[in-house]
C-alpha cells in the first residue's frame, strides 16, 4: 500500500544569491531539503513563502518498496523507441518525398518561364 508524504513546491521562481553562487529554484520545482538550505532559507522564511502563496505544500503517495519488474518497463520503452523509429523512418520519407516533388515542381516552372521567355522574344523579333 502507498503512503502520504507532504512536499513543497515552488509556486513562482525563487532566486537567491548573485553570480557564481545564484541559485534558481523555478516553478513546480520541489523544495528540497539540499534546495532550502541552498536558497539559504530558515523556517520562518519557508513559513512567509508559504502564507504569501510563493511555495505550496502538496500531499503525494510514496509507492513502498518491493521488488520491481523492470523487464516489463524495459520492454515497455524498447516497444515504444521501435514505434517511434518506424514513424521517423515514415516521416523521413515522407519530407524526402515532398522534397522530391517540389524540385520537380521549380523544375517544370524553370522550363516554362524559358520557354515563355524564348517565346515571348520570338515574337517581338518578327
């Protein structure tokens, strides 16, 4: 069974320090233990972020541990690079198709703006 842990989360960017020592928590981030003292944040502090809505605490389920199938999650994500490769492989051919058409296009547009251009002088000659 799942257990209820409370954690915090950045509501805004929380910035603090300068230059080298900066430290950029951005929005939806969790507040860390290692992040908090980073930010070089007390208690009190944490407590004002939280009452002006700067940093929300949020209930989340912790799955227990127990033994894991990783080979069904590892299937899983092999199955899907495979389905991803084939819509590459599809959408590559596809561009390379358009590609291919679109140069005959210019093709045929070069040929009949020659040959109206060789027609056009023709005419004006006689």
């Amino acid at each position: 069974m799942a257990s209820s842990k409370t954690i915090r989360v950045a509501a805004v960017q929380l910035i603090s320090g300068t230059g080298d020592s900066k430290v950029v928590v951005n929005p939806g981030e969790e507040l860390t233990k290692a992040k908090i003292k980073d930010l070089g944040y007390k208690a009190e502090d944490l407590a004002a972020l939280i009452a002006r809505g700067q940093v929300v605490e949020q209930d989340v389920r912790v799955a227990e541990g127990g033994a894991v199938d990783e080979s069904a999650a590892l299937a899983a994500a092999e199955a899907k690079v495979t389905d991803l490769e084939k819509k590459l492989a599809a959408e590559t051919k596809r561009a390379n198709d358009a590609e291919a058409a679109l140069a005959d296009l210019q093709k045929q547009i070069d040929e009949a703006q020659a040959n109206a251009g060789a027609n056009g002088g023709a005419a004006k000659s006689s």
